[in-house]
C-alpha cells in the first residue's frame, strides 16, 4: 500500500520543505500563517523550522 503523505508529519522536524505539500500544510497550520507567509519566512531566513519561527514571531 502506498504512503498516505497527507497523513504524516515533517520527516525532519527542524527543516521546512516547502516543496512538499503535506509539509507546507503541517508548517503553515503550526504557524498559523498561510503558504506566502511561510515562504517569505523560508526566503528570509532559510529553511530552519526555528529560524523561521522566531522571524515569523517577530
């Protein structure tokens, strides 16, 4: 049976890969922000979960 990735959380909790769906909508649910918030954030600062966290924190 094939992996259901809408089901499954980030692979590496302290990287954001924006190339995959089911993590974007893991990341932007987390942040509450939406997909072009997140990626701003990425562009910004990397794509270090807690980089990207704080700059969206502040």
């Amino acid at each position: 049976m094939a992996d259901d990735k809408t089901l499954r959380s980030p692979a590496d909790s302290s990287r954001i890969a924006m190339g995959e769906d089911y993590e974007v909508a893991c990341w932007t649910d987390k942040f509450g922000v939406d997909r072009e918030a997140l990626q701003k954030a990425v562009d910004a600062v990397g794509n270090s979960a807690s980089a990207v966290e704080a700059h969206l924190k502040s």
